[in-house]
C-alpha cells in the first residue's frame, strides 16, 4: 500500500494544505521549528489523529468552527493486499454494482468483472473526517471504481473470496452493498505508522499471537518474542539494532520480573559471552531512541506495503545514529517512508524523490506547503537558508574539492575528465570564500581552517572534502609549509603560481581572442598564433625574471612563475578586448584538451594527485 496523495483540511495548523505528491519510497519534509512539519505527519493518523480543528486569526473568536478536520488521499493497493483482507477479516466479499435489468446474466456480469479482479494495483481516492466517530467517506460505488448506476436500479453482484484457494467466486445478486470500503478501511488502519519525536513508553506486554504492532507500539515485547522464532530474521533484526546502537551486544525478551505474564525488552550492553543477564537494561530504562528504533525495524523487516512516517529523527538520535537507519531503511524499499526534519545532514543521506517544504503564513496563521523543485537553484537555495546552509551550489554531491576561485571551478572538471584514475563519482569542485583567510596568524587561521574542515566532515548538508587546492601567489615556501602542515597533507598547491600560467600557450589563446572577435562581430582582422607570440615578446620585454637569451615559450621556468592572469589580461587588451576569467579559461582549457593535452600534462597529474591522496588516506 502507497499513499500518493495527501490533503489535510481544517487541522491543527493547516486551514487547507492543498494537496501533496508523496513519493512511493522516501518523501521529506523540511521546515523551520513549529513550521507545521508534525502536524502534517500526525495528519496520516486519519481517524486517529483527532479531532483538532485549525483555528485562525481570519475568524472571530466568537464564531463556532467546524469541529471536524478532515483528510483525504489517494492509495495504491497491491490486489494482493486486498485479498489478504479479505481472507483474514471475514470482510470476504467484494460488491459490483449492477442495473436490475442485468440480472438475469449472471454469467455474464461475472465475467465483465474479471479483468477488475485479475488487477495488480487498485487506486482509490478517499475521504476520512478525523474523528473516530464518524466513518470513511467515498465516492459510491467502490471508491468510484465503477459507473453508478440509475437512482433506484442500485443492486451489486456478490464475488465471494475463498482464501484456501486464492479464489473469487460469484456469490450471486445482493442489495445495495458496499464491501470495498471496509476492506481498505482495515488496510489503512493495519498499515500506517507515525512515530513522534518523543519518547515510546514501551516496557511490557502479555504474550499473545497474530498481533500487528499497535499504534503506541506497547505490544512490541510480544511481537518481539515472537519474530525470535525466526533465527535469521531475528539474527538479521539484531545486526540492524547494532549498525545503529553500537554499544548494544543483544536484544533479549525475557519474563517481566514484576508483573505476572508480562514479557519486556531488555538491553545488553556487555559481550553476551559473560552470560551477566543482571547487567542488561530494561528499554525503558534505555535512552530515548532505542524503542523507536526497534520499532521502525520491526515494521519495515517483518511487514511489506507499509506507511512509516518519521517525525524529526536527529531529535532521539544521534546524527550518525539517524544516518545508519535511515540507510538501512533503504534496503527495505518495498515500504513508503515520509520523514520531517530540519537536518540538511538527513537530507543528504536520504536523498530523496520529493522534498516538500512546510513554512508559516504569520498573516493567514496557518501552514503552507510546496513542493520543492530540486533541480531549480532558488528553490534550493531557500530551502537551505530554512536549514541554515548556503551551499546550494554542492547540494546532492558526493565529494568535494576546495579550490582557489571560481576559475578552477569551471575549468577543473573539463580536465578532470582526463585524469586517470578520474575523481571519485558525485565529485565537485567549489570555490572557497575568500583564501586569505587561510593566510592569517596563528588562532585565525586554525580556526577558518576548522570551520572548513568540520562543515565537509558531513556536519551539514556538504558532502566530505578530498582536499583543497590553492595557487601560490604571493604565498611563500614557509607559508606553504605551514598551511600544509596544519591541514594534515589536505590542502595542495598548484604546480606554478596561478592556473593560467598553464594557459600560456600561443595557439589556444589565439583561439579564444578570435571566438571573441567573432561573436563581437569586429571589423579589425583576427590576430593570428604568431601575432599573439609577438604580442607576449612585447609584453613582457622588460620583466626582469625574463631569460634575454630565450624566446618566452621556452623560457619555461618564467612561464611557471609569472604572473599570468595579468599577462592574459594585458595581451587581451593589446586588442582592446577584456579577458574574463572564467569563460576564456574556459575556452583555452577546452581547445588544449582537444588539440593540444600535452600542454595541461602537469596540471593534469596534479589533479589527480588530489583524489590519489584522498584513497590512501582513506585506506590508512
């Protein structure tokens, strides 16, 4: 069962939520604190979440309000749901609607209904008032599965089903029934769960069989005891509890000690090989987590089709301990999760299909939610602000690469492509905020540098850093050293003073001067390569650091030293053009990699030394 559907109406916080797309596996909700993200969680309760109408500073006090919320959805159900229903409930029978003028074909009708009966998947939508009084409301017939027919004329077709053999069986002509509706009435009540960010008071419960885990989990003692019998679920159930409590050794289920036939949870926290059975701790003696973590793993492991709703997981656990469940909830896909949280750390490990974001309308008083586009940057970006990160730009990545500026950025990935071995899948390249301050003295400097360091060591919506790759003008060998040092090897340092002293080359700059002559659509003549050469022998005619006695491109010790955005800046002006940084670097990157790689060989090795030096210390 999967609800694609959701819209809370007259609830808690929630005048009309319109409505919200949930995907089939993972759907986050993300939001500020008393945005409305619970609420909507609790919402999915349906009759069970209670009667608590919105209240709103649009209405007077005096004015009497529609006591009752309401919620409504649309739900995919597996057949083989239905018929488990209908074979365990005695709601064993489904309805069809019929005309009295049918019924004397029987046979007929029968088999005008077999394609319905032989489906994978029914969708059906429906309407549940939040109160337990009142029943589940839909369209008649059969959730509006099926043309209702004339006022009057109403009678149904009764297809029995025989459980033993997986049969649907023509149980003749009945009155005006409706069967499907109780039948997917149980479905949803067996079938969703919500667990709040608050505590589970679990702690003992009498032994029984064929339980499901109710809705405050009070009878998880039992079902525990019971899933025991299985070993290798069991043992599979106690690796999962370990993956995310590592102090955790076993889960046992023993006898209450102070009540008569009760069975409870007790936890082990010392190896099981000193048989110290006195040393383990009853679960509601544990920490917060615990009994909602063995809870969400009872359902997702033991039961297909189900609604787990999650409401702000880092609020019980640890945020390595959230992380570890959340992955391990991924290897049981055949469950629908929504999870809330205003943890961008979340976010990224979930990764999920759709992120709705939950904001207060402080005019309206109530909450809104929309859908966020992930693909489109404003979104994102706001979405972040909500979470306190700015980073929209390695929203999603697996890896990154700190560089100097946004040159490096836009060029690194077009050489990276021919690095052998390339960089690790999911790898960007990002900009620094400004690399003076890395430079600074003594306490400034280790603490711009921690703040770097703990914000990629998955603190934040930012995936882990490789390293960090810096230019070395105006840096001195001292200082190089230093930095080096204090990054533990991490930060790395161009092999000449500035990325386009690699971009010294006369046939690739001559090809960018002549793509700008032509998209300027200039009159003047295009330069050709040995213009440009003479151009730089100009230039650079009274630098100092010049070798007199070589023509400029072999004196390659100054072609790594100088300062090449000003010679690139200068020459481009010699045609009264301005060079841009990042596009024509760019633009000389990409006719290098395709004419001409050898010239980028030295860069091309540097990079790779990033990520080299990444996989040897991630193996040390």
């Amino acid at each position: 069962m999967k609800v694609s559907r959701l819209r809370l109406q007259n609830y808690k916080s929630y005048r009309d939520s319109g409505d919200i797309e949930l995907a089939p596996d993972f759907t986050v909700v993300v939001g500020k604190n008393n945005s409305g993200k619970s609420a909507l969680l609790q919402g999915l309760r349906f009759r069970g979440a209670g009667a608590k109408p919105h209240r709103s500073p649009l209405f007077d006090r005096e004015i009497a309000l529609d006591p009752t919320p309401k919620f409504d959805a649309d739900v995919v159900f597996e057949w083989s749901e239905i018929e488990r229903i209908a074979g365990q409930s005695g709601i064993n029978r489904i309805t069809f609607p019929v005309d009295q003028t049918e019924t004397d074909e029987v046979p007929d009708l029968v088999q005008n209904w077999r394609p319905f009966l032989l489906q994978k998947q029914i969708k059906i939508s429906l309407t549940w008032p939040m109160d337990q009084q009142k029943a589940l409301a839909a369209v008649w017939p059969s959730h509006g599965q099926f043309a209702d027919p004339l006022p009057g004329n109403r009678l149904t077709l009764v297809i029995d089903f025989h459980a033993p053999t997986r049969e649907w069986r023509c149980g003749g002509i009945a009155g005006n029934e409706e069967n499907l509706l109780d039948i997917t009435t149980q479905a949803l009540e067996r079938r969703i769960f919500v667990f709040d960010a608050e505590r589970l008071n679990i702690d003992a419960s009498q032994p029984a069989q064929g339980q499901t885990l109710n809705a405050n989990a009070g009878n998880l003692p039992t079902l525990l005891h019971e899933l025991q019998a299985n070993p290798n679920l069991w043992d599979q159930f106690t690796r999962h509890v370990q993956d995310v409590f590592p102090q955790i050794t076993a889960v046992t289920t023993p006898p209450a000690q102070d009540g008569a036939n009760l069975l409870t949870i007790c936890l082990w926290q010392v190896d099981t090989a000193t048989q110290r059975d006195d040393l383990a701790i009853r679960l509601k003696e544990a920490g917060t987590g615990v009994g909602q973590v063995l809870a969400i793993l009872f359902i997702a492991m033991t039961r297909q089709g189900n609604v787990i709703a999650i409401d702000e997981p880092n609020s019980f656990l640890h945020p390595g301990a959230s992380r570890k469940l959340i992955e391990i909830l991924k290897t049981y896909d055949q469950n629908q999760y929504v999870i809330a949280t205003h943890s961008a750390e979340l976010i990224t490990a979930i990764r999920p299909e759709i992120l709705h974001q939950v904001t207060w309308d402080t005019v309206t008083g109530e909450s809104k939610v929309r859908q966020i586009d992930q693909s489109n940057m404003d979104d994102v970006a706001e979405l972040l602000s909500d979470l306190g990160v700015r980073l929209s730009d390695v929203f999603g990545a697996d890896y990154i690469i700190w560089v100097e500026g946004q040159t490096e950025a836009a060029c690194f990935p077009i050489l990276a492509a021919r690095c052998d071995p390339p960089p690790p899948p999911g790898t960007v390249f990002v900009p620094v905020r400004a690399t003076g301050d890395f430079d600074a003295r003594s306490a400034d400097a280790k603490l711009v540098w921690e703040v770097y360091k703990r914000l990629t060591e998955g603190a934040a919506l930012v995936p882990p850093a490789i390293g960090f790759s810096f230019d070395r003008e105006k840096r001195t060998t001292q200082q190089i050293e230093d930095l080096q040092r204090l990054s533990g090897g991490l930060i790395s340092f161009l092999p000449r003073t500035l990325l386009e002293n690699h971009f010294i080359q006369a046939d690739a700059i001559q090809f960018a001067i002549a793509a700008e002559f032509e998209l300027r659509a200039l009159e003047a003549s295009i330069p050709s390569v040995e213009d440009i050469v003479t151009a730089i022998a100009e230039i650079t005619a009274d630098d100092p650091m010049r070798n007199s006695d070589l023509n400029w491109s072999d004196d390659q010790a100054w072609v790594a030293s100088c300062h090449g955005a000003k010679l690139l800046e200068s020459l481009f002006s010699q045609y009264h053009l301005t060079y841009s940084k990042i596009r024509h670097g760019e633009q000389i990157v990409r006719w290098l990699v395709a004419n001409n790689l050898e010239h980028l060989s030295e860069l091309v090795e540097y990079l790779t030394s990033l990520w080299a030096n990444h996989r040897r210390f991630a193996e040390a």
